[in-house]
C-alpha cells in the first residue's frame, strides 16, 4: 500500500511521529506527506532524509493560506523547493479554494499563485498535487492553459463526478481518501474511473471520523474500492501501487 497524501510535519504526530512511521513500514511500501506551509518545509525534508527510502515529500502554500502568503513568502517557498529539488517528489498541494475564499481579490491572487507552482512543476519536471474545493472549472482551465494535458497531475480527494470525464481526457489522476466510506458520489467516482488513474490517500490526520487518521487508513479506499469493481484487493492494491511508483518516480 501507499498513501500519496498525508501530513506528517502536523503537530497531531509530535508526541509519536516515529513510532507511526515504523509501524507503517511494517504494511506499507512508501507515504508522500505533503507539507503545502512554508514554515513546516525544513522539518518536512529532514523527516525525509531520517525516511529517505519510504517517507518521500511534497512541498508548495495551500491556497487557503492565501490571505497571509506575501511575496516574499512566495519566494522563499520556491526557493527552498528548488534549492532541495533532488529530495522532493511532487509540488503540492496547491491549487484553488473557493470554498473558504470568498473574497474575489483573495481568489486572484491564489490563481497567481496556483500559476506560479504550475510552472515551477513544469521547469523541475515534478508530479503536481491538486487541491480543489468548489473551482474546479477555473482550476481545470488554468492547467490546460498552462499546457499541463497529459502530465503528471493528481487531484487529491477527488470528489466532483461533473468533472470525472474531463480529468480522464486530460490524461490527469484523482486519489481517494478515507471519505470513500462516508459518500455515495465518491463510491461513483471510484466506480466509474479506470483504476489505472485511481491511487490511495488518506490526508491523515484527518478524517479519522473522531480519532487520528494515520497513512494506514489507506486500507480504507483499498478495500471499498475493490468491492465495487469486483476485483481482488490483492490486484486493487497492486495497481494503484503501480500507479503511485509510476507518477512520483518511486523506483
């Protein structure tokens, strides 16, 4: 198994953040934890290189963190990714969130900032990790304008079946989370979507429903996806191995 998105600089694992690896190691192949806040990124990469083989990382802002990142934020971030570009396996998780921004001002400013990791993703010739929350017509229109169809891109807990066709033609992934179990639209999703474009997460700390998720929820999607194809969690769970090693470059 591999979760492809969780967050393991949060401070929800300081007290066990050792112990929670190793335990993974023990069921697990590799976790990509995502640090998208720029004062986590140092402790993100030497988490890495004490886990170098099986916790790899990806780094960009947040886009709900829009409102607090100056430019001079901005180009620290860049920066530092580029400067520590060998050790990092994806940009993200970036993207666009309308749901919390309402702020018209605020939401052109994170499509700048969204532009600026998308091309920063093109120039290192890293996968990009997509946050999208109620934008996915202008997320999906600014990574077409910027020449992103048929890269490495993945959007983290996918959840719009409107838009499942057009990230399917677009040659781009979606990975499914804990939620699964919880919604019937993502159950669809799961369905629908050609296993070879489906990898596992678990966001954890989150959506541990009242507890402390860690990356070895990823049992979760594994097993309820399988049930709806009618496949075999063993092949289930090889493929979006294989998926995941194919587009981090895990090998």
């Amino acid at each position: 198994m591999i979760d492809i998105h969780c967050h393991l600089e949060q401070k929800d694992f300081d007290a066990d953040r050792e112990e929670v690896i190793e335990e993974c190691m023990h069921e697990m192949k590799a976790i990509i934890s995502s640090s998208p806040y720029l004062p986590n990124f140092e402790d993100a990469l030497k988490m890495h290189r004490r886990y170098w083989n099986f916790v790899f990382i990806s780094l960009a802002i947040h886009p709900t963190y829009v409102e607090e990142t100056g430019e001079r934020d901005l180009g620290k971030a860049c920066e530092f990714i580029k400067k520590n570009k060998n050790e990092i396996s994806a940009i993200g998780e970036c993207g666009l969130d309308y749901f919390h921004v309402k702020d018209e001002k605020l939401r052109e400013k994170q499509r700048k900032m969204f532009t600026t990791f998308i091309e920063m993703a093109k120039e290192l010739e890293k996968p990009l990790i997509i946050h999208c929350r109620d934008a996915f017509d202008d997320c999906i229109d600014i990574l077409e304008k910027h020449e992103m169809k048929g890269r490495r891109v993945v959007f983290h807990l996918f959840s719009s079946r409107k838009h499942l066709q057009k990230i399917i033609e677009n040659g781009w992934s979606i990975s499914i989370g804990p939620g699964i179990s919880k919604s019937k639209d993502i159950k669809r999703i799961a369905r629908d979507c050609p296993l070879k474009r489906i990898m596992l997460e678990t966001d954890a700390p989150w959506f541990g429903f009242g507890k402390r998720q860690t990356p070895l929820g990823v049992k979760i999607p594994l097993e309820i996806i399988a049930k709806l194809k009618s496949r075999p969690f063993a092949d289930v769970e090889g493929q979006t191995d294989l998926n995941a090693r194919r587009f981090f470059n895990l090998e």
